[in-house]
C-alpha cells in the first residue's frame, strides 16, 4: 500500500502496520528510518548522520530543552515545531515540510545552518527569545511573528505571500516578500529586501543600516498604489548608505534619511504633523507630487538633498527648512517660503533653493506632448534663460537614434516664463511608443539635453542586455534595449552605489575608476526597472 501526504510517499504493509526502522527520541540515528504519527524529542538529544533520510508522518517537534543535530542530514515531515520550556534547538539538516513551521510561546528556540522548504506551507513564530542563524526558509505561503526578541544572522526568507517581523535584529539576511512587509521594532543590517507590494513601518523604530531595499517591485503602476506606509506612531530611520527604489506612492510618519537614498516613483504624503528629515549627503528622489500640508515638517540638513519632479504643497502651516542642504521642485512650490538657505523655490514656479543650486543655461519648467488630429503638438516652458541660443528638437522610433525636427531660437537671456510650441507633422502611431528629445544650446556652443519624453505604451521591457560582459574596466559598455527616457545606476554587492546617468544622447556606459568584480547595472523609467549582474575585469 503507498501513503502519500504532501512530500511525503510512504510504502507500508497494511496487514501487519511493520513500517521501516522507527526512529527513536534520543541518541543517534544512523540509517533512514520512518515514524508514523508525531517524532518528540523532549528534554534528549537526538543526532542523525549525514546521509541518512528521516521521514515523520505526522509533526517533528523539539520541546523542553531538547536538540536536535542533523547536519547532512534529511527530514521529510508534515509538520515542523518547537514545544514550550527552556530553549529547543535545531542544528543543521534540510526539513521538507508538507503544511506548516511554528515555534511556541513560553520558552526560547534556535535553529542553526538549517534549510527549511516549505510546500507553500505557514511560518509562525513565537516565543521568547528566538535566534536564527546561517539557515533559509523557502515555499513559504506567509510568516508571522510574536516574541520578546529575535535575533537573525545570515538568514535568507522567501515568501509568496506576506512576511510580519517584531522585535528582530536582522544582519547579513535576504528577504524575498511576495506580496506585502511589516516590521515593528526592527533593525535590519548589511540586508537586501525585496517587496512585491507594500512595506508597512508599525508603531516604534525601524532601522535600516548599509542596506538595499526594492518596494513595490509588482505593482503595475508607478502611482496610486501605496508602496510604503506608516501605521500609527511608526519611525523609519536609514543609516550608512541604504539604497531604497520605490515603485509607487509613499504615505509619511517619522522618517529619516540619513547617508542614505530614496528613489521613488509615485506621490508622496506628508500631511498632518510628519515628518522628513534628509541629511549628511543622502538623497531622497521623488518623481511625481509632495504633499506637506496641516503642520508637517521637512528638512534638508548638511548636504542632504530633496528633488522633487511635481508640485509641492507647503499650505496650511507646512514647515521646510534647508540648512546645508538643497530642495529643487521641478512643478509648483505653494504654501509657506522655505527657510534657511536663500534660493528661487518659495513660490509659483518651483525651481531650487540651498547649498547645491546653481544657475542653469535654461530652467525648464515642463516639456509635454499631446496628439491632436493625426498630429503631435509639443509644448514647453521655461522659467528663464541664461545665453540660450536655441532650442532643438528631436524624435525617435526606438528611444536611441534621433533625427532631428526643428531648431527653435531661444530668448538669451531673460528671468521671465517662456512657452514654446512646436508640432510634429509627422505624428504619432498609437501602437508604437515615439520619443522626443529637447536640448539647447548656449551661444557658446556649449549642447545639454533637458529631457526625453514618451508616447505611447513604455511599459519596461525585459529585454536589457549589457555586452561585453564581462566588460573591461578603463573602458565602455553598451545596453541593448535602453531607450532615452531611462536612466541607469551601477551599484556594488553589497548596494553601494557607483555612479548614474541616463540614455538621453547614447546607450553606453563608463567604467572608468571601476576595479574588477561583480556589480549591479539598475535600469529604470517611470513604469519599472530591470536588474542585471555585470562583471568587470
């Protein structure tokens, strides 16, 4: 007769119930051996050979101060825990486990260089004190957690659904989150995250330190869905260069950005008594729209830079302070005039205020394209001009070569709003994604792309190539299908970042100043990114 219950497929004899060697609680365990129902090791230490297979027809539990050592070892279970009283240990082994993983309240628990697969199976986690080091947990559906402390090292969780951490020390860890995050009292080391949907900052500190966040990574848009969010009295800090990218909107409580940067794609929601503090050279990058009304506060400290590419509103008792730092806002600033730093973002027009604004050939203020009658008519604004010659203006079909449409003489220069307006006879295939490029030149001679806008659909392509691969360093690289409205970032390991640009004039990239070693090439427009590993010699 064959059993079959989940991972496990059991041969047994039914007349006589005779199954394989049964496994005993305590000593050593040197052959495969099968229990039917549960396996308790409760207050003994249970150790198993490497190579040998241990299958457990009902629940694999340690309690009372027990171990268990399986290092090489394997364990075929439909259920894995960890019983009540002084602290239960696994030690080593891979545990195949058919429905769930759950740790019990009243007592301390530590798994060590362990590997837990899960078929798609519930992870719960309570207790006292709890450690897990050197091990990872895969297939997991969702992970809870409700202890006094925990501390992990070393420890890789992938989850296709929602991963609820509390009271954690996390260091050296990957965690792969399908759908959603939420972290309360945790400080999280040297880490990489990854987050389908939304990370949530619950009531008390969150710290992120030297490490890499990706939010929102499933989201199909890159607004209107929430990516981050502070529930209650949450507080964010990130220290030591953390790189975060968003995909979506951001709903504020207490954050500080601290040598660290914030890119994010969507809105972001500061209203109502938050906070933002961005200080000691960290960045925070926002595309679309802040809001800081009813009382809110932000600050821009000590090299600390803010950009945002919308408006932002600073109504209602709004608070900024740029002091040593730089805010630039490429929509309209409203509402109360920044203090600290002098600058020209204090109303109307946007523009920068702070230690990092510089005057520019041309502040453009908005370069859109709208389809009228089989035609596009392009349209653009600055805020004012410094020896602008002229305008030009190109367009292409696949984001890389450019033809040009028209030059446009430019105003010199002048301190008053301009508007430009060009169409495009051409038009525009409402199948096919057009490009269109505008720069300027000084009187000098001296050309600068302003920007690069999209029509059409430019949904991110998966399709991002880099070669050579390995490339060479002193040299160049090209990047097969970037188009001129991404941008690009090439990090380390580790999450540092090296250096960014954007496709705007070519596809290719330096590595001057890069040693040889593996790094990250991070490709982006407004609708998604793609990763890719680059190895340097």
């Amino acid at each position: 007769m064959i059993i079959k219950i989940g991972l496990l497929t059991i041969s047994y004899l039914a007349l006589t119930g005779v199954l394989w060697a049964q496994c005993p609680t305590s000593g050593t365990i040197s052959s495969n051996c099968t229990t039917i129902g549960n396996l308790t090791i409760s207050g003994t230490t249970l150790n198993v050979d490497p190579g040998v297979t241990v299958t457990v027809m009902g629940t694999l539990k340690v309690e009372s101060g027990g171990t268990l050592n399986g290092t090489g070892a394997t364990f075929n279970v439909w259920t894995l825990a960890d019983g009540a009283g002084s602290t239960n240990t696994y030690n080593g082994g891979t545990y195949n486990v058919s429905t769930s993983f759950s740790t019990a309240n009243g007592g301390d628990f530590a798994m060590y260089n362990s590997n837990v697969v899960l078929s798609m199976g519930t992870v719960s986690i309570s207790g006292d004190d709890v450690v897990l080091e050197n091990s990872t947990f895969t297939g997991v559906s969702s992970w809870t957690t409700s202890v006094t402390s925990m501390a992990m090292t070393g420890t890789d969780i992938t989850t296709s659904g929602s991963l609820q951490l509390e009271n954690a020390t996390i260091t050296d860890a990957v965690l792969d989150v399908g759908t959603s995050i939420s972290l309360k009292n945790t400080t999280v080391t040297n880490s990489i995250v990854n987050s389908g949907g939304k990370m949530t900052i619950e009531n008390g500190s969150v710290v992120f330190d030297n490490s890499t966040l990706d939010l929102g990574t499933s989201n199909l848009m890159s607004f209107g869905t929430t990516a981050l969010d502070f529930n209650g009295n949450g507080v964010l800090t990130m220290n030591n260069n953390t790189q975060v990218d968003i995909k979506g909107d951001i709903v504020n409580n207490e954050w500080y950005i601290d040598n660290s940067h914030v890119r994010a794609t969507g809105n972001f929601d500061n209203a109502g008594n938050e906070i933002l503090v961005v200080r000691n050279n960290g960045t925070f990058n926002l595309l679309r729209n802040f809001d800081n009304r009813g009382n809110s506060d932000v600050s821009a400290d000590s090299g600390g830079f803010i950009d945002v590419g919308g408006n932002f509103d600073n109504r209602n008792g709004g608070a900024v302070d740029v002091n040593g730092g730089t805010l630039v806002v490429g929509g309209t600033f409203t509402g109360n005039t920044p203090t600290g730093d002098t600058g020209d973002c204090s109303g109307g027009s946007g523009g920068c205020c702070g230690s990092s604004c510089n005057p520019l050939p041309v502040s453009l203020l908005l370069f859109e394209g709208v389809e009228r009658a089989g035609k596009v008519v392009l349209s653009w604004e600055t805020v004012s001009e410094l020896n602008n010659s002229h305008f030009t203006l190109e367009r292409s079909r696949d984001g890389q070569t450019f033809e040009e449409i028209i030059k446009v003489e430019g105003a010199g220069s002048c301190k008053e709003m301009r508007r430009y307006e060009v169409t495009d006879e051409q038009g525009h295939n409402a199948w096919t994604v057009t490009y269109y490029r505008l720069s300027q030149t000084d009187y000098d001679g001296t050309h600068e792309v302003l920007k690069v806008i999209a029509l059409g659909s430019t949904a991110f392509s998966s399709e991002i190539k880099t070669y050579p691969n390995p490339a060479f360093s002193e040299s160049i690289f090209a990047v097969d299908g970037a188009t001129a409205d991404m941008s690009w970032g090439l990090y380390t390991i580790s999450g540092l970042q090296i250096s960014t640009g954007n496709f705007s004039v070519e596809q290719k990239i330096s590595t001057a100043g890069m040693k040889p070693g593996t790094y990250l090439l991070k490709v982006q427009n407004l609708n998604g990114y793609s990763t890719k590993r680059l190895a340097i010699q």
